[in-house]
C-alpha cells in the first residue's frame, strides 16, 4: 500500500499541534458578559445542580459530549503502542464525532491497562458525558471494561471496536451477498479472534447467518481445542458447524466470504483463489489490510472492501459511531443493546438500494448517514 498519506498527516498534525481545540458558545467581551457567564452569576448555576443533578442535561454540555477512551493496548493494527501512541488516533475519533455527527467528543488515553484502574477512572469522569465511546482496548480486557462500566453507569457504554465494526460489516455482508446472489447460508471466514473478530461473529450469528467460522493465531476456532479462552470456547459451540480444523488457508478453501480484522498481509492471491467462485474479500486490517483490494479482485474476488478512506467501499466505524451516539444522546438512552446494532446494520445497508460490486456500502460524506443511523435509536 501506499505511504503518500504518512509525510502529509505528520505535518498537518505538526503545524496545527493535533486537530482539535475548545471553542466558546459565547462572547465575553464585557464585565456584564463575564459577570454572567463566570461569577458571580454561574454560583446560581451551581447551587441549581447541587439540588439537582439531572440538571446537567440542561444547564451544561453534558447531553452532546461524550468521552473518547483508550489504555493504547490495540491501537488500529499497531498493536500495544501505549497510551501517547493512542492519541492522535482518538483525537481523530473526537474528530469525527464531530464532523459527521455533531457530538462534543474528548479524547481521553489512559496510563494503565488494569481493568479495575480504568473503569474507576472512568466512572470518577462519567458525571460530565453523556456517553462513553471505548476505543483500542485489547481482548479480552476490553469486554471486562465494558461490562463493568454498564453495570455502573447510566449513560450508554459503546465499545468501538466490537460494535462498530460489527454493524459496518453486517451492513456491508448483507449488500454484498444480494450482488453475488448468495444468502444466510453462505460460508464466512472472520479472521482475527480479538475484540472486532468475535463481535462481528456474534452480530452476524444474530442477524441469522448459520456457517461462520473464526480463526485466530492458532487456527480455526472449533469445539475440543483446549487453548481457548471462554469467550472463544463459548463461540465455539455456536460457529463452525462442519467442525473445520486448521490454519487460515485451510479454513478459506471454499469460503463465500473472507473478514479480516487482523494483521496486514495474511492473505496471500492463492487463498483468495482457493475461494468459492463469487467470493467476498472484506479486508479490514489497519492501516494496511490483510491483502489489497487490488491484489483480492486479480485473483477473482467478485466484491472487496477495506477499512482505509483511500479505498472506494470503505467498511469503517466512521460511517456508525457519530449516528449511533447522536441517537443515544438525543433519546438519552441508558445503554445500547443488540437490537439496536441489527437496526442500524439493516438501516445502513438500505441507504444503498440497488448495490453493486463498485458500490454497496455508502460513503461517509453521502448526505443524512448518520441522520439515518441516530433514527435507529429510538
């Protein structure tokens, strides 16, 4: 893949020092406005929140920001890069949330990887958002983190790199699968066993696709391999009917589809050719994916995708998280669940009515994407 991309955002992010700063909702030009808006005026505003709390809503920023948080321990496909490392890149999702969903976001990298230390940290910040957006905690630390952080707080918990990923690709399967003519019972190969691997499988068995098989670093995940963790064991029992043993191009040989959320260049042209005809190569590793699009359709896949802006049917969160947040901040939900990550996949997907290989999955810039998506929450 090409690095064209690296030399230009090193120096947009050197000459703007990142890409975010804080931008005043209202002028203080005069003692009567900084008497208003600081003290003494703003004590009311405090004594108001003292008596009552849910008044944040209201009387502050609350109901439209959001905290953007990560320990830097599976940042995009970098790996453990650390909390400094993780930066930009949550910096970019505040971004984001911004751009396409008009949601306040602040990015928040932590300097620990204890479960316990986060989610204190985090529940001592929630008071001030009105929601959480998890992002680049690895597995299986990262549904730890979301699970505690459920039961503590009443604000929705999304971790980013589970169901975002899980909605964008079952909104784009479900395209991808009317242009080759096939269905639910198609064979699909989810590459990669960490937070997005397993979260894709399990969103995909919800939608009712009934022959996904995972494979991680050590081959395929099936029932009576001893060095599973639960998560994988448990998946295990609901995935890989045929009770398929090996590595990843043993597994692919005669596959409908290929998900990779992974590492770059794990598929080689000969196992995309070892595919069933019509075959879907969705390439998601990033910043550079587990084959290339070209690379996937010279050796006769029908449909690719990746998860890079620079490619055309681009599977990525940015086209789900702004929407999806918009959606829960404007309905004030408490928590997401799995109904409403079916809702906005099918919603997503129905934005392309008449799908094509060059185009099944909308663009992030088409116009009301996450207008459609916020609707899925109510």
């Amino acid at each position: 893949m090409s690095n064209n991309f690296d030399d230009a955002s090193l120096a947009l992010h050197r000459q703007n020092k990142g890409k975010l700063g804080v931008f005043s909702k209202v002028a203080v030009r005069n003692r009567q406005d900084l008497s208003v808006a600081y003290t003494p005026g703003v004590a009311a505003v405090s004594m108001a929140l003292a008596a009552d709390p849910s008044l944040l809503y209201e009387l502050s920023p609350k109901g439209n920001t959001i905290a953007v948080v990560s320990d830097g321990s599976a940042v995009l496909g970098l790996g453990n890069v650390g909390p400094a490392a993780a930066y930009p890149v949550m910096e970019g999702k505040a971004l984001l949330f911004k751009e396409f969903g008009g949601v306040d976001a602040y990015p928040l990298v932590l300097k620990t990887q204890d479960v316990d230390a986060i989610v204190e940290l985090v529940c001592n910040l929630a008071d001030g958002f009105g929601g959480i957006n998890l992002e680049d905690i690895a597995a299986p630390r990262c549904f730890e983190v979301e699970e505690k952080l459920k039961a503590r707080l009443d604000i929705p918990v999304f971790h980013d790199d589970q169901h975002g990923t899980a909605i964008v690709v079952l909104a784009g399967l479900i395209n991808a699968l009317k242009v080759v003519g096939k269905d639910l019972h198609a064979r699909i190969v989810v590459n990669g066993a960490g937070a997005a691997g397993l979260s894709v499988t399990k969103l995909l068995l919800a939608h009712g696709f009934n022959n996904v098989i995972i494979v991680d670093s050590r081959g395929a995940v099936v029932k009576g391999r001893e060095d599973m963790n639960s998560v994988k064991m448990a998946l295990a029992e609901r995935t890989n009917p045929e009770g398929i043993n090996g590595d990843l191009a043993t597994v692919m040989k005669g596959a409908d589809v290929f998900i990779g959320v992974s590492k770059a260049g794990l598929v080689s042209q000969d196992m995309v050719r070892s595919m069933a005809p019509k075959a879907i190569v969705f390439a998601m590793a990033n910043p550079v994916p587990e084959i290339t699009e070209e690379e996937a359709r010279a050796a006769g896949a029908a449909i690719t995708a990746t998860g890079r802006s620079d490619c055309a049917n681009q599977l990525n969160n940015v086209l789900v998280f702004p929407g999806l947040f918009r959606g829960a901040l404007d309905a004030r939900i408490k928590q997401f669940d799995e109904s409403m990550f079916l809702r906005a996949a099918e919603a997503l997907a129905a934005i392309v009515s008449d799908p094509t290989a060059e185009h099944f999955i909308p663009s992030p810039f088409e116009e009301g994407v996450a207008e459609i998506i916020a609707k899925t929450i109510f």
